[in-house]
C-alpha cells in the first residue's frame, strides 16, 4: 500500500511519528463552519485535513517568501 505523498514531507515513506500535539479554541461559528465544510466534502479524518491544510498553507507562503537574488520590483523592469 502506497502512502499518500506530499512535497513537505522530506521522505514519503518514511514512518513520521507525530509526538507534539496542539490545540486551539473556536467559536461556535467557527466550529460550524469546519462542521459544515467536512460534512460537505465528505472528509472523516478532521485532524488530518487540520493538518494538511495548515501545513500546505505554511508549505505555500514559504515558497512565495523564498528570497530572490533581485527583488520584485527590479525584476519588473
């Protein structure tokens, strides 16, 4: 069975073993906006997608961000 592969993984199949937990508070509102989304998309495994979608996010910026040898607006020119 092949493991479901994302980039920021450093290697795919390697067993990653998740030690630190986190925790946050929401609303209710916010609570039934996730609720509402999971049910619509039929996702079962919450703190996965919690994961997923964080870590993507992050994984995203953090390439947006990479530095440059020139900046934005000299590249422009």
């Amino acid at each position: 069975m092949k493991k479901k592969c994302f980039s920021y993984h450093k290697n795919c199949m390697e067993s990653i073993k998740r030690e630190h937990r986190m925790s946050i508070l929401l609303s209710e509102e916010e609570q039934l906006m996730i609720d509402r989304y999971l049910e619509k998309y039929k996702i079962t495994n919450k703190s996965r997608w919690l994961r997923e979608t964080i870590l993507l996010f992050i994984y995203k910026n953090m390439e947006e961000d990479y530095p440059t040898l020139f900046g934005e607006h000299d590249m422009r020119r």
